[in-house]
C-alpha cells in the first residue's frame, strides 16, 4: 500500500539506514525486510477488524459529517496558505 506513496519509501529508506552499516550482512537486511513486513501485515490487518466491527461503523457515521468538516477547514486553510505563500 505505501509503495506508491514515495515519501513513504523514502522515510522508510531514511528510518532502515540507521541501522544499517557499511559492515551488515544480507541477513541484517532479511531480518529487517521481514520485520517491516510483519509489522505491516498486523498492523493493516488490526486496522481492518477494528474498522470493520458494527461498533466502528456506528461511530463513524455518526461523526462522518463533524470530521470531512475539520477535514475540509484544514484542507482550506493549507491551500491558502499555499497559495499566499510567495515561491
């Protein structure tokens, strides 16, 4: 999913580098790439069942409208800023 995101891959590039060294081996970087992985898996598939449960749903429509409004207030204010802003 974030492999399209390139500021995505980048950070994780920036975040990998740090442990990695001019002396790692290739098993530093398969523990790595499978820890990235693993962590990924739970993580998306956690987000998943939780957003999925009936309880979730119920909250979410509730507060749909007041979020896409702070949403659409700071997506505003960001856009103006850019737009005021002098490049």
């Amino acid at each position: 999913m974030h492999l399209a995101n390139s500021k995505a891959v980048l950070a994780w590039i920036a975040l990998v580098t740090l442990r990695l060294g001019v002396d790692s081996s290739w098993h530093d970087v398969a523990i790595i790439l499978a820890g990235c992985g693993i962590l990924s898996v739970v993580i998306f598939c956690g987000y998943a069942l939780v957003f999925s449960t009936v309880p979730m749903i119920r909250l979410y429509r509730r507060a749909r409208r007041g979020i896409d409004g702070v949403l659409a207030v700071f997506f505003c204010f960001a856009g103006l800023r850019l737009l005021m802003s002098r490049i």
